[in-house]
C-alpha cells in the first residue's frame, strides 16, 4: 500500500512541472484539427465520388 501511496505523490508532483497551454494556444491547435480534418473529408469523399463514376461506367 505505501508503495502505491508514494506512486501517487509522485506522480503528483511530476504533473506540477508540466506546462499546460493556454485557452488560444488550446482554440489555435483546436482550429488546426477541424481544418485539417475538414479537408481529409473532402479528399476522401471526392475520391469515393470519383471512383463510384468511374464503377458507374465500368458498369
């Protein structure tokens, strides 16, 4: 049991050090994501739109 309650306490103290980002820094990489996963969806949906055209006239 001590070793877990010492585990804890560290553990603590290690996530005092860190540095957690700030609301822009969290609004800015934020934007990133659904930027760049707006355009994957885009990409991936023109793909399967361009092949289901191409199905359409192998078939």
């Amino acid at each position: 049991m001590r070793e877990l309650v010492q585990f804890i306490k560290e553990s603590w103290q290690e996530l005092k050090k860190c540095t957690w980002p700030g609301r822009k820094e969290i609004q800015a990489s934020s934007l990133v994501v659904l930027v760049v996963t707006l355009v994957f969806v885009l990409i991936v949906f023109g793909e399967d739109w361009l092949i289901g055209q191409a199905l359409k006239l192998v078939y």
